[in-house]
C-alpha cells in the first residue's frame, strides 16, 4: 500500500484530493492539511510515501514545502497539485515526481501511480542507503576504520603521497596552489621536476583514496587543489572544531568542558617530522590549555580547588618549563593548606628551569616561596 499525504490550503481542494486518492485501491492517505507546518510534523512520524503538494499556497508555497519534506525524508516523492503551469518548471528542478493540473481526475492519478510503481522498480522504493559514516584517527600516524571500531594504516604508494593526503586532509575544504604544494614537498627540485612529482602523487592519492571514493572528493582547480570530504569523522580536527564553538563556560556544560579536556591527546602526527605540522600542533595545544584554564578559573571562583588542581597537574605535565602554571598550582595548594606539595612543585620547578633555560624561578614566586613556605615552616618549628 503506498501512504499518502495531501497539503492544501483550500478545505474543498483537499476534501476532493482526498476523496480520489482514498478511492485508489493501492493509495492509503494517512493525512491531509490546511496547514503546511502541521504537515511537515507529521511528515516525520508517519512517513508518507508519496506528498500530493499544492504549491499557491499563504506563508509557505509547496515548494517550499517540499524542499523541507525532503529533508526530513529524502525517500520520499512529490507530487505537485496545482491550478497553475507556471511553476511546472521549478517544481521539476525539485526533481518531483510528477505535477497535476488541478482538479485530481482518477485517470491522471492512475498515470501518477504508475508512474510512482516505475520509479520504486527501477530504482527501489528510495529506502535509504544511509551513507556510512568514515571514521579517520589522527594519533601518532593516520589510519581508518576498516571494519567497526578496527583502524589501520593504509598501503601509500610513496611516502610523499601519503605527506601529501595529510597536507590536504588538515587543510580540507581549502584551495591549495600547486606552487605551495611543490614548494612544501619538493623545495630542494626544480619547477619542472617538483611539477611533475606533484602531478605523480596525486594520482598515486586518487589511486589510495580509491577504496574510500564515496568519501573524498580531490578536485583539479585551475591552480590548485581543493580535498572535499563526504560523511568523513576526523577525531582531531572534529575535537578541535567542538573546542572552538563552546558556549561560555556555565553549571550546565562543565562536564562538557571536561569531557573535550579529557579527550584530547597531544599526539597530532608524532610519528611524522614535517616541519609545516608544527603550526597545526601549536594551535591545538594551546586550544587545550585555554580550556584548561577556563574550567580552573572556574572552579577557583568557586573555592573548588581540588578539582582545580586535578586540571592544573595535567597541565603541568605538558608545559614543564612554564613557571607560571607552576605558581598557580602552587597558590592552589596553598589555598588547602598542602606546603608539602607546594615544596615538592618548587623544587620539580627548580630542576626544569635549569636543566632546560638555566635560570632559576622568578624573584615573584622566590619571593612568594618565601613567605608561604619557608617562614611557616620556621614558625612550625619554633611552636
């Protein structure tokens, strides 16, 4: 049975619209609406085969209408009712199924559902094929999801194809020169070899991303190059894209905050020493620790220093020579009384200014050292 849905903003249009397709032995109409609004809710819960659209109608045409059907079912075919032949154009650009002069006659739907019986045979009933979603890891190398939850490398026919897909992936959607790109790669060749490289390469990616091709998109643009992904999930660069657009920070998304600091891995192409990764890696490093401050300022307004503290180690572990992270862990512990731990932080600072920069902390924080640690440690003593 094929489930019909009928819009018009005329009740006797659609009463007689109705009355014709409930009267086709294989039509089952399972709604109809003055309102186009009430339509579209409906849309997504009943799942109507078939939408019979007039498109004159008040706040929204049926083209409309039908742009926003799709969207919520692109399975679905429409079929335009109108008194009008003006719009027949558009209305097929929508790619509709058909379109009817109005009234509805029982000889014109039948040519309709024949129409409707051809199409679900040549092509299926458009019961979706929902595309497959390609998850992409960036970790210490590149690999895919090959079967669920299973990633691996794939086979590059040059080491430089492979620089080169990475190069693209982590400028997606972007124009590249052809220049840049054998400056980048080639820098020590001439024009004429570094052109001929570039062009060697490109077919040797086309060829990798070949098993993947519903996914990328590499298109030649004049001189350029421009990587368009389809359905394509890159945990890196989708965690650095989340971690961009967070609404400020609030009681409501402070796991979330936590969430995108936990999840993130400083280990953005590690095992691969191109010079041009450096840029990217900065950014996302310290797209981290500006979430990590946050969520510590936070919790230190709110007089919740452990949980403070907790964030501050972290950080600590990546930026061994930033005495200013160490100062304000140590004011944390201070802030719960901990001088053993404020001690313990001093002296790890001590051995990684000199070791690395060769100088001793700043007279701010030998001073501050001083005054929180030493003196109550000697008034300790003396009690």
């Amino acid at each position: 049975m094929i489930k019909a849905m009928i819009v018009d903003d005329e009740p006797l249009a659609l009463d007689y619209a109705k009355k014709v397709l409930s009267g086709h032995s294989e039509v089952e109409v399972i709604g109809s609406f003055t309102d186009p609004i009430a339509c579209l809710e409906a849309a997504e819960k009943k799942a109507p085969h078939i939408a019979f659209l007039d498109i004159q109608m008040p706040e929204i045409n049926g083209l409309e209408v039908a742009e926003r059907l799709l969207e919520i079912n692109p399975n679905m075919y429409i079929v335009f009712l109108t008194a009008y032949d003006v719009f027949a154009v558009e209305a097929f650009e929508l790619a509709a199924l058909d379109y009817i002069i109005k009234p509805l006659k029982e000889d014109r739907l039948e040519k309709t559902i024949s129409r409707y019986q051809k199409n679900v045979m040549a092509y299926g009933d458009k019961e979706s094929h929902k595309e497959e979603v390609l998850r992409i890891q960036i970790g210490e190398y590149l690999s895919f999801e090959i079967e669920d939850n299973k990633f691996s490398p794939i086979v590059w026919r040059t080491a430089k194809a492979q620089e080169l897909f990475i190069y693209l992936l982590q400028n997606h959607g972007n124009y590249v020169e052809k220049e840049t790109l054998m400056e980048l790669l080639w820098e020590d060749k001439n024009l004429e070899s570094s052109a001929s490289l570039l062009y060697t390469n490109v077919y040797n990616v086309r060829k990798a991303l070949k098993q993947f091709e519903e996914h990328f998109v590499l298109k030649n643009r004049l001189d350029g190059y421009v990587l368009e992904l389809n359905n394509v999930e890159v945990n890196v660069l989708d965690w650095e894209q989340k971690s961009s657009h967070l609404p400020p920070i609030s009681p409501t998304n402070i796991a979330e905050y936590e969430q995108m600091i936990l999840s993130f891995e400083n280990k953005y192409f590690m095992k691969h020493d191109y010079v041009w990764l450096e840029p990217k890696r900065h950014i996302l490093t310290k797209l981290w620790k500006s979430l990590i401050e946050d969520v510590v300022q936070y919790y230190t307004e709110r007089n919740e220093f452990e949980e403070a503290i907790q964030l501050l180690e972290k950080l600590v572990e990546e930026y061994t020579e930033d005495e200013q992270i160490y100062f304000e862990l140590m004011k944390l512990y201070n802030h719960i009384g901990d001088i053993d731990a404020i001690a313990a932080k001093y002296r790890l600072l001590i051995q990684h200014l000199r070791r690395e920069l060769d100088a001793p902390p700043s007279s701010e924080i030998q001073e501050w050292y001083k005054v929180n640690v030493i003196k109550k440690l000697k008034l300790n003593i003396e009690k």
